[in-house]
C-alpha cells in the first residue's frame, strides 16, 4: 500500500487532483444516469458501483 496517498496529509489538493476529481465524478454520475435512462434497477447500478469500488481496493491492498 505504498502508493496509496491519505487526503488528509496532502492537504490542500492540488488543482490537478481537484480536476482530476471533478471529472471522474461527472464521469460516474453521467454513467449513472444513462444507466437510469436505459431501465437498470437502482440496485443493479448500486451493486456494480460497489463491485468497482471493492475491486480497485483490493488492487491497492494487495499490491
């Protein structure tokens, strides 16, 4: 977990990692409502965020 950066240590962010945030939450909230749009249960569209979420945590634990 050597790469793994704790947000309180590095604050303030810096504009590039603000930018970056911004547009992977637009990102996931776009995803999110196109799969809305296209019929997908609440519960489905939850299940593969966390899915997603629980994946890339392992890959940083692990690596």
């Amino acid at each position: 977990m050597s790469k793994v950066t704790r947000l309180r240590h590095a604050l303030p962010l810096g504009q590039d990692i603000n930018t970056a945030v911004s547009t992977l939450d637009k990102a996931i909230a776009d995803a999110v409502d196109v799969a809305k749009a296209a019929g997908l249960p609440q519960g489905l569209i939850v299940s593969l965020l966390h899915g997603h979420a629980h994946a890339q945590t392992h890959q940083m634990v692990c690596q």
